[in-house]
C-alpha cells in the first residue's frame, strides 16, 4: 500500500473516530453551543494524527476534525434528522500543536 493511500485510510479512520466520540458527549447540547433566536453557533476542535510528518496534512485533518465535531455538536441540539444544510464556518482558530478550533453557525431562518 502506498503512502498517500495510507494516509487516506488514516484520514477516514480518524473521522469515524471523531464522529462516534462526538456521539458520546454527556455534556448538556447547550453547554457546547450559543443560541439566540436568529442562528445557533457550536465549537469543535480537532487534533491530528502526530505521525503525519507534513505540515499542512495536520492542520488539515485537525481542521476537519473540528467541523465534524460541531456539526455532531449543531446535530446533538437539532436532533438527528435535521440537516445543517446553510451552515457555515464563521471562525476558524489554530492552536498549539497544530490544533484548530472551529465555530460553526447555521442561521434558524
């Protein structure tokens, strides 16, 4: 197996992973998300793989590994059957360790 498609195995491997953990939040959906009556707004952060060697394959894989979290976060308040069709990225923080943190909106219209 080549490196690159290594790397893609992993990338999915870690979504999953972020995806099942976000289900399992016992944190109250509101104590993770700001609401008010025109949008709902939740934070995700995402760490990457620390055997990635490349830059911006880190920051890239902990990018989307914070947006699968809010959007699990933005679903765990709307519910299941709900799409986050209209939601958007609003702001996007990188921290140490190539961590991102990323809040995500979707407007109640």
């Amino acid at each position: 197996m080549s490196e690159e498609n290594d790397t893609i195995i992993r990338v999915r491997i870690q979504k999953a992973v972020i995806g099942l953990l976000s289900a399992l939040i016992l944190l109250p959906a509101w104590s993770c998300a700001a609401a008010s009556s025109a949008s709902i707004e939740t934070v995700g952060t995402g760490r990457s793989d620390p055997k990635l060697t490349n830059a911006t394959q880190r920051r890239s894989t902990a990018c989307e590994a914070a947006t699968i979290e809010a959007q699990a976060k933005m679903l765990s308040i709307l519910g299941q059957t709900s799409t986050l069709k209209g939601a958007e990225i609003v702001r996007t923080q990188w921290l140490a360790d190539d961590r991102c943190r990323v809040t995500l909106r979707l407007d109640k219209n």
